[in-house]
C-alpha cells in the first residue's frame, strides 16, 4: 500500500511541479531583480554588550526524542536572552512539554507553531512578558507525504516583537533529493511570500529581522560521495561550500536575497549513520550535504547585528541529522536607543 502511495505521490509531484513554474513566472515579479546572493559573514567569538541575544538551534529529529539530547541543545550556562528552537520530523512526543520543564529554571514559553513534524517554540527569560508584544503565529504546507508517515513538509512562523525589535522565525523542511532543486526554490519563495499575507496592511511594523532555520535539503552537487567524504576526513570540507545548492542558487537570484549566514566551517550535517558519527554506510551511500542551516537577514539600519557562533552539535548522534545552533546578538544604534530608553531601563533590571 505503501509502495502505491509513492507511486501515485511521484506521479501528481511532476504535474504539481509544471503548474509551479507557471506560477513561479508570476511570483518572479514579487522578487527583487537585482540580487546578492548570501553574505558569508565572520563569526567573532567574544560577545560585547548587545541589546538582545538570540540563540538559536535547528534540528531533524528523525522521529527521535532522547531527553539528554534535548538538555545538550538547550546548554547548561543559558548566556542568552531568546531561545528560538526550529524542528523537523520531531515526534508525536510532547516536545513542548519537554521543553518547558527542561528550561523551567531560566525561560519561558513566548510562542510556538507546530504542524505535525515541523515546529518552532520560542523561549524568553521569566517575567519577560512585559517585553513581548504582538505574537502572532502562522504555517504553510507545502505537500509531501505528511497524511501517511506523519512527515510534513512546509514551514512554521512566529512574528513577534520583543524589546521593542520586530522579528520573523521560520522554521522549514522543503523537498528532499538532490535533483528537486526547483522544487525547493518554488517552496521557498512560496512560503516567502504566503507566512502572515493577511496581516500585511500599510500599518503593519515591517519585520526589522527574519531568520530562516530548518531541513532546506539543499545538497552538494557535481561531486561523489567517495571524494567528498575524501574531503571531510580530511578536515577540508570548506572546499566543498562550492558544490553547495544553496549558495549556488542564491548566488543565481533565485533564493535568499540579501540573506546572511556563517562559514560553513563544520562539517555536512547529513546524513549520518543513526547511532554513530559516520556518514551513509547504507546502499545508497548518500553524498555528506549542509541540509541544515540557519541564515538571517536585517531590514532595519537601526540594528547591527553581530554572529557569534555557528556550528554543528557532533555529539548529538540519535538522528540521521546532527543539529545546527547559532548565536546572534543585536544592538540598537545610537539614534534608536534614544527611542527605546524606557524599554530599556526596565531591560537592565530584570537582567540584574
């Protein structure tokens, strides 16, 4: 029955994908024509003051929930203000609940979206209600075979201002393969263009900064996984960023205009050996990819924002995915402090 399913799935897929450059022709309009690509910037180690601190963390469960990898995720020192959690194939397991108790000592729930497998929460300290404004929350499918593995694919948002600092996570897990490259970027100017359509009015806040996190699935491509896994075990696998699908298609136009993200210095995260720090020993053996990634991107010239860390979590070995986490501090410039000087003296005790 199984087997039928996918059949009849791989069948609909390729007529979905010919109306979709159709549509994609008319989208096309709502993207800027210019573009630039994704900005590598430089992680700095040492984090200075800063206005608000988001960690974030993005991870493919593969249906698996070990609680001591949940405590790994989340850190024992907490050094940050936001914690925003994106997840995919997450389990039916309650994974808020977990969450909430895991952190019970330092944060709390500000908001979350879940469908199904793809979900996000995000975590602010306690008592820190007064400082989270308009939490809104949204979700866009984009099919897969979720009705029969309870794997959905697609995206989950929330819009929230804190501090003042209006912002957009999304969480996302788009086609897999190597070959659907089109049908990730259609998903992804898609989902872009469909998350929180019906609160855009003239007197909506724009989003000072959107972050992207999840499975994107995007993979390395014109090489073997034999040379490319020559590469890693080597310690050479920033060689490999120019085989990327998602650097090459952004660099294209096609996705991620005006994005940022880190070096990808840690090695593909995908896909792994459940269990184990090796790479595909099945028949498949399938080619190392950065599926998981994290990128952000500022719209604001009142906020600078500085990267202080992005990376892979190695020890994590339950999942065929190993997590990715960053941590991104903002700062408010001069000019917009001055706006925000109430909001802030309030900030500075609660933190004390």
């Amino acid at each position: 029955m199984e087997g039928l399913c996918v059949k009849l799935f791989e069948a609909s897929r390729k007529c979905k994908m010919k109306r979709r450059k159709a549509a994609a022709m008319v989208m096309v309009d709502s993207f800027e024509a210019s573009h630039e690509g994704i900005k590598t910037v430089d992680v700095q180690k040492r984090c200075e003051f800063s206005d608000l601190c988001i960690h974030f963390v993005t991870w493919n469960m593969n249906g698996q929930v070990p609680c001591e990898d949940i405590a790994k995720l989340v850190g024992e020192e907490r050094k940050y203000d936001l914690l925003v959690m994106g997840l995919q194939e997450a389990p039916r397991n309650n994974i808020c609940k977990l969450l909430k108790n895991t952190l019970a000592r330092t944060h709390m729930l500000l908001g979350k979206s879940v469908m199904q497998s793809v979900q996000l929460y995000v975590f602010g300290p306690n008592n820190s209600e007064q400082f989270t404004r308009e939490v809104k929350v949204d979700k866009h499918e984009a099919g897969g075979l979720g009705w029969l593995i309870r794997r959905k694919k697609g995206a989950v948002a929330v819009r929230i201002s804190y501090k003042g600092i209006q912002m957009v996570f999304i969480s996302c897990h788009l086609s897999a393969h190597a070959r659907n490259v089109e049908e990730r970027n259609f998903e992804f100017k898609h989902i872009s263009n469909s998350l929180f359509s019906k609160n855009r009015t003239l007197y909506a806040k724009p989003e000072q900064l959107t972050v992207w996190l999840g499975d994107l699935n995007y993979r390395l491509q014109g090489i073997n996984s034999y040379p490319a896994r020559d590469l890693i075990h080597g310690n050479l696998h920033q060689m490999l960023t120019s085989k990327d699908q998602l650097l090459q298609e952004a660099e294209r136009g096609e996705i991620f205009n005006g994005y940022c993200e880190g070096a990808l210095a840690f090695k593909p995260t995908y896909k792994y050996d459940i269990g184990s720090s090796s790479y595909d020993t099945s028949h498949k053996v399938r080619v190392p990819s950065w599926t998981d990634r994290i990128l952000f991107k500022i719209d604001s010239n009142k906020i600078n924002a500085t990267l202080h860390s992005y990376e892979a979590i190695e020890s994590i070995r339950s999942s065929d995915h190993k997590p990715v986490k960053a941590h991104l501090c903002l700062k408010l410039n001069k000019s917009s402090s001055s706006e925000n000087n109430g909001a802030t003296n309030v900030i500075t005790k609660l933190s004390q």
